[in-house]
C-alpha cells in the first residue's frame, strides 16, 4: 500500500507540475459575495499533490477494518 501511495504522489505531481506551464501566472481562488476575489500564484497548486494519496489511504484504511 505505501508504494501505491508514492506513485499516486508522484504521479499526481507530474500532472500538476505539467499543468503550472499552461496556467496563468495568477489564478482565482475564492469569490465573495460582492463578486471581488482573492487570487493565488499558479505554483499554489503543486502543495495539493499528497492530496490524492492522503485520501486513498484513508479510504482504503477504513474499508480494511
């Protein structure tokens, strides 16, 4: 299971790293309700790349037991 945790999280950042070339250099993250928002630098992304994995092992550590 830990190794298909590091592929995920490889994998996972090869994609997102490939995707942070074709975005903007600033991208929206959130809209209030008067229609200002805040934005993000595009690298913001590459700090949800254990996501994946994260959620996989707890998925799979739950439908273990």
């Amino acid at each position: 299971m830990k190794k298909k945790c590091i592929i995920i999280t490889f994998v996972t950042f090869v994609v997102l790293a490939t995707l942070t070339f074709l975005l903007p250099q600033e991208i929206p993250l959130h809209f209030g309700v008067s229609g200002s928002g805040s934005v993000v630098n595009k690298y913001f992304i590459l700090l949800f790349t254990p996501v994946p994995a994260i959620l996989y092992w707890a998925i799979v550590k739950k439908y273990k037991n």
